[in-house]
C-alpha cells in the first residue's frame, strides 16, 4: 500500500450518478464498496463531499439569492450527502464518523483535527461536511484544509475523468494526460485542477494532489496500492 492516510475529494454532481437531480442509491453504493475495500487493506480514510447535486451558493447568488445564505445552504447540502454516504458505508460493515465545520447537534460533532484524527487511527472513516464551515470557500478548499488538518499524505480528488489533461478530453479528442505535474507547472499551464485557494494550500502544505476516474469499480483501491492510472501533482 503506497499511502496509509488518504484525503478523498467526490464532488456532490458524481452522486448523482444517471439521474438529473439528487443522489443516485446505486452511485452511493458504488463508492461506499470502493471505499469499504481500501479501509479493509488498513488505509485510513477522511472524506470531504461537495453539494452540487443539492444546491450551489454561487447558483443561487446568480439568482438574486444573498452569497453568504447561499453559501451556508451549499453547506447543508453536502451534510445531506455526507450521511447519505455514512449510512451506505455502515451497511458495508464500515465504521463511520460524521464531523462538521457547523455545529449541528445532535446529527454530527463539530470538526476538528484532534478528533478527526483520533477517529482515523480508531479504524473509522471520517466524513468531514460543511466545508470549511464559512461561506466564500468551496468544498474544494475545506477538502485541501482537512488534507492538512489530518495530515493526510494525500489528497485523492475523484472525478469522471481519469486524470488532468492539455485541454478538456471531452471535447478534444487530441488532448494528451499529463501522468505528473509540479504545482508551479500546473500553474503556469492554467490547468483547473482545484480553485487556487485550494491549489496553494496544498502546495505550501507539502499535501500532493492527485486525480483519477472515481467512477470506475476499484480505481481507488489502485491509486491506494500506487498504481498509475490518474495524474500526480506535487512541488518539485
């Protein structure tokens, strides 16, 4: 096994699976078993999920909604995924923990490094909701403060896409996948990967970044044991 603490980044649009709106059962299972496969090799596993299958803040800001409601609706949105994955995880057999940057009791405990870390080394997986807990920050860079905060080795963001490429492969067909990339290179390059808030705060961190296709049975286990099927991104 390569990395023995993983941060895992899912956006909230994958859980939608097939369907337009919402979380798709199937999708949900899907992961929770990948993530259940890798705890049972002895990884230790936090969890951050975004809520864009539910509601965006910017989206609603975009409508006249004020930003910072907006925002903390978003918030709520990925505590509604994240125990929606906490039960699919404990029906696998998978001890789960449920943090929060907001207290909402009596759902979750509030977050924080000390107990998210002590929950790990128990053997639970740690979903860690509601972002940074303060609006104008995506989930993006909760994910890359909770990396930190766990000290985690690495940040797993899983996607559709099996890695970082020159251009959008779907809608290039020439694009060409970078298999590694320096933070600064990825920088200059202009690649959106995370938001840079995100980006930098690993990069100063020492936090390595990479990117694979979540929506493959397994793929996760392989990046865990250190196969090279995404694209790495770290300093140089």
């Amino acid at each position: 096994m390569k990395y023995k603490r993983i941060l895992l980044k899912l956006s909230g649009e994958s859980l939608m699976g097939s369907q337009a709106y919402g979380i798709d059962p199937a999708r949900l299972a899907e992961y929770a078993e990948q993530i259940a496969a890798v705890v049972k090799e002895g990884c230790q596993v936090g969890i951050v999920i975004g809520g864009g299958n539910i509601f965006r803040g910017l989206q609603g800001a975009a409508k006249g909604m004020d930003r910072i409601q907006g925002d903390y609706m978003g918030m709520m949105a990925t505590v509604i995924n994240s125990m929606a994955l906490q039960s699919a995880l404990e029906e696998k057999g998978v001890k789960a923990s449920l943090l929060s940057g907001l207290a909402i009791d009596p759902i979750c405990e509030k977050m924080s490094s000390r107990r998210a870390i002590e929950l790990l080394e128990e053997g639970r997986v740690v979903i860690m909701a509601a972002g940074t807990g303060n609006p104008f920050f995506t989930t993006d860079s909760g994910a890359a403060l909770r990396a930190v905060e766990i000290r985690a080795e690495v940040l797993l963001k899983g996607t559709r896409v099996d890695g970082v490429y020159t251009a959008d492969p779907e809608k290039d067909p020439k694009a060409v996948k970078y298999s590694e990339l320096t933070f600064d290179e990825a920088y200059e390059k202009k690649l959106k990967i995370m938001d840079l808030t995100a980006f930098t705060l690993c990069q100063e961190n020492h936090v390595h970044i990479y990117v694979f296709d979540m929506d493959t049975p397994g793929n996760l286990a392989k990046v865990v044991s250190g196969d090279p099927i995404g694209t790495l991104i770290k300093n140089q």
